[in-house]
C-alpha cells in the first residue's frame, strides 16, 4: 500500500485561531469596559433615581416633604419649565428651584425678573457660581465648601432658631446685601441667607445644600423642621425641576462655540494632545538604523526564511517579498548564462544572455524577473513558483 505525504498549505491568509489569538485581548478589554459602565450606570440609576423629586419615594426623592406640607394645607405642584415657573410666581407662592444651576444665563435672567417683587417666596437650593449671578446678583458662592454637614443656626432668622441644628453644610456663600439673614456658618461664611426684597414683603432664601429636602435626611436634626418652614410659609408650593427638554434652555444667546463648551475642555485637550505624543515616542522607542549583530547559535537557513516570509506576510509587503525573490532569482541565474553578478540586475545585460541560453522570448523572462509586483497572495505565490521553474530549468538546460 502507497501512502502519499500530504503537503502543508501553502495559503498566507491568517486563520480564524491565529485572529482571535491576535485579537482576543482587545475583545475582553472592551468586554469589561462594557460592564463596567452597565454596572456604574445601574448603580447611579438606583441610588439617585428621583432626585429632589416631590413625586419620588427613592432615598434621595423628597415626597416625604410634599406629604408632610400637604398634612399643613400646602399644595405642592411640580413644574418642568421655564415658562410655567415665571406664571406660578405670586405673593401666595414658594417657587423652588430645585437645580439653578442648570439654568442658562438667558433662562436666569427671565426667572430673576419674574420673581424679583413679586411678594413671595424663592428658594433656591445648592446654587453655585454659574446661577447665582443671574439669580441673586447679591450673593457670591465661596470657593471652598463646607465639610461639616450638620451645622448650628446661629442667626435670629425665626425659622432657623425654631429648627435647630440642620444639615445645610455644602456651598458656603458672602452676600453684600446688608440686611439678609446668614444662618448655619462654616468658617464664618453662611450656608443658608435670606434676602428680604425691597417692596412687595416677599424675599429669597438660598441654601447651600439639599439634603434637609431628601426623604432618608428628613428625619435628623432639624432638617423637617427648617424644610417645613421655608416650603410651607405660603399655600402653594412650585416645586421647579429645570429640564433641559424645555424649549427655552436651547436658547444660547450671543454666546459662541467656545462659549458652551465645558469649562475643562481646554485641559482635556491638552492631556489628550500628552497622551497622543507618548504615544508617538512608544510606537517609535527604535530611534536609528537597526544594528546587525552576529547570533549566538546557528541557524537553519529553511528558519531564517520561513521567519522573514511570516514578517512580510503579517505586513502585506508583498512588493518587497516579491523585490527579494527576483533579485535572488537574477543573483543565481547570471553565472549560469555567463554574465557577471554585479549586472544580474540590469535588464539590458541578463535577459540576452536568458533568452540566448533557454531559446524563449525575451518579454516573458522581463515580466518574470523585472515584472510589478504582485497584486494579491495567490500572485505572489505563483511568482515564487515560476521563478522556481525557470531556475531549474536553466540550472538543467
């Protein structure tokens, strides 16, 4: 019986293993930045679901308040724009904002001018720099924040004194209005003013933190007491949750491209700009012409090949792999047919002496030896097998 050898395939297309192998760390980098972010976004939606949310019963929602205030005969109506915030302003109405600080500067100006003397009362909650211009053009928040979270009134403000300790530490803020109230100091900054307006009997009460509004702080010191006070001194309670769905919040203005940029986008920028350099310097950590060394075993010449013929088919330098093989070819066959090796390479000067020695034409032999490179793997493969063919045959001719 004859068994025949079966042949390794000669195919340079990469394998579905040698793909995954190649590529597999990427895939379960990007794997695990997947769940990463599910899993931080879940846990994000369930802690702070609803918040400062009348409506909400969640940790950080505030329904607990909208009952309580309810139990007093005050009603408690949620709005979402700006438009029904500025109507619902009246002398019988506590306007709350519940995050100014989404406001743009157009939607803070038109809320300032529709409850500036309107005889009753705003309350703002957490507002930082970026409203309270706009807002309450008075006061100035504090570069530093308060650390310490429960806080004593020590302020003759009513309300303030009847409630207690509370939890108001956060934004700390200085007012040049001489006649406000400043209760709950950190450091000596107040972290709750009241502003009386100048007609009207209606005033402005900023605070420097919202959590005397959430139903899992409701319940310790203070905070019902002083929330109940300040929501509950009119009969209608507006409860404004900005949205940035509402029409007016597209409104930018005369404000530029840079000008709604985020603040930090000129850093970013710049780190990314660090990132893409050292990134540049690692890809090029080889700096200067490779330097021959002799190695310290021998090798078979059948490794050294196969080794540089995987290097170029990982590069798709088929033009040099096809370059290296004619110019062997023409180093080989030029004593063969009596030219000298130092002008194997001219056309003019080899392919005469080819031509003359095999009897073929002349064209076939440049285009075999001189010819482009070739197009595609299966091309490159049948160059090596010509060039073999022709060098046996003029080996045996």
């Amino acid at each position: 019986m004859t068994a025949e050898a079966t042949l390794p395939s000669t195919s340079a297309s990469p394998t579905a293993r040698q793909v995954w192998t190649r590529a597999r760390g990427v895939v379960l980098a990007l794997v695990l930045l997947l769940v990463a972010a599910v899993a931080i976004a879940a846990v994000r939606s369930t802690t702070r679901h609803g918040s400062l949310d009348p409506r909400s019963a969640d940790p950080y929602g505030s329904r607990a308040l909208a009952e309580l205030l309810a139990d007093r005969g005050v009603s408690t109506r949620v709005v979402t724009t700006l438009g029904q915030a500025r109507a619902a302003t009246g002398p019988d109405t506590t306007l709350l904002v519940a995050v100014p600080d989404l406001l743009t500067p157009r939607q803070q100006t038109a809320l300032h001018t529709a409850f500036a003397d309107s005889g009753g009362r705003t309350v703002l909650i957490a507002p930082g720099a970026p409203s309270l211009a706009g807002l309450v053009p008075q006061v100035a928040a504090d570069a530093g924040v308060s650390f310490d979270a429960t806080l004593s009134p020590d302020c003759p403000l009513p309300a303030a004194r009847r409630a207690g300790d509370a939890e108001t530490g956060g934004i700390r803020y200085t007012t040049s209005a001489g006649d406000a109230d400043t209760c709950y100091p950190s450091d000596g900054l107040p972290t709750l003013l009241r502003l009386p307006e100048a007609s009207g009997g209606g005033d402005t009460v900023v605070v420097g933190a919202p959590d005397i509004l959430y139903n899992k702080r409701l319940d310790e010191h203070g905070n019902a007491s002083l929330a109940l006070q300040l929501l509950g001194s009119r009969t209608h309670l507006v409860w404004y949750l900005p949205s940035p769905a509402d029409d007016s919040a597209t409104d930018s203005g005369n404000r530029t491209f840079f000008d709604l940029l985020p603040s930090g986008w000129l850093w970013g920028t710049l780190q990314l700009f660090i990132a893409a350099a050292l990134a540049a310097l690692w890809r090029a950590r080889r700096l200067g012409p490779l330097v021959p060394e002799k190695l310290p075993v021998s090798i078979r010449a059948s490794e050294t090949a196969e080794g540089r013929a995987r290097l170029y088919r990982k590069a798709n330098a088929r033009d040099r792999a096809a370059a290296a093989l004619r110019s062997t070819t023409r180093t080989r066959l030029a004593p063969l047919v009596g030219v000298p090796v130092p002008q194997a390479h001219a056309p003019e000067a080899l392919l005469p002496a080819l031509s003359a020695h095999l009897g073929g034409e002349g064209q076939s032999l440049h285009s075999l030896l001189f010819g482009p490179p070739p197009r595609d793997d299966t091309a490159l493969i049948s160059l090596a097998d010509q060039l073999d063919a022709l060098a046996r045959e003029v080996r045996h001719s």
